[in-house]
C-alpha cells in the first residue's frame, strides 16, 4: 500500500475527500482530548467522541475503496 500516494491524493484542495479527511483529524484531535482529560468524568462525551471517530474513519475508508485506493490481503 502506499500510503505517501494516498495522502497526496488527498491533499489537493479541490479534492471531495478533504472534508473527511477534516472530519477524521478532528474527531481524532477531539476524543484524544477527551481521554487526556483526567478531571473529566463526561462518559457520554467520550463514547460521542469515539462514535463519531469511528463514523469518521469509515466514511474516510469507504471514500478510498470507490476510489480503488484499496489494497488486497496480499499487499500487506
């Protein structure tokens, strides 16, 4: 797979997948802020966050794979 190609592909400004992409680092950036937050006791924020991570990440992947920016098992 290679993965430089992809994120060049990606990174194009007119490109359709740079919302997703947005979406995805986002998501990251905003559960990664919730699992540091120690004094935070906010559950449901925290599973929002790992639900819309992982809403995030799929829409991305299926975005590559219409595209044929997938790879077979055989390329691992």
């Amino acid at each position: 797979m290679n993965v430089l190609k992809m994120t060049s592909e990606l990174s194009s400004p007119l490109h359709p997948d740079n919302r997703l992409a947005r979406r995805l680092a986002c998501a990251k950036a905003r559960l990664d802020g919730l699992e540091r937050d120690t004094a935070s006791k906010d559950q449901s924020a925290l599973a929002a966050a790992r639900v819309e991570f992982s809403l995030a990440s799929r829409a991305l992947a299926d975005a590559l794979i219409a595209q044929g920016l997938h790879v077979s098992e055989s390329d691992d």
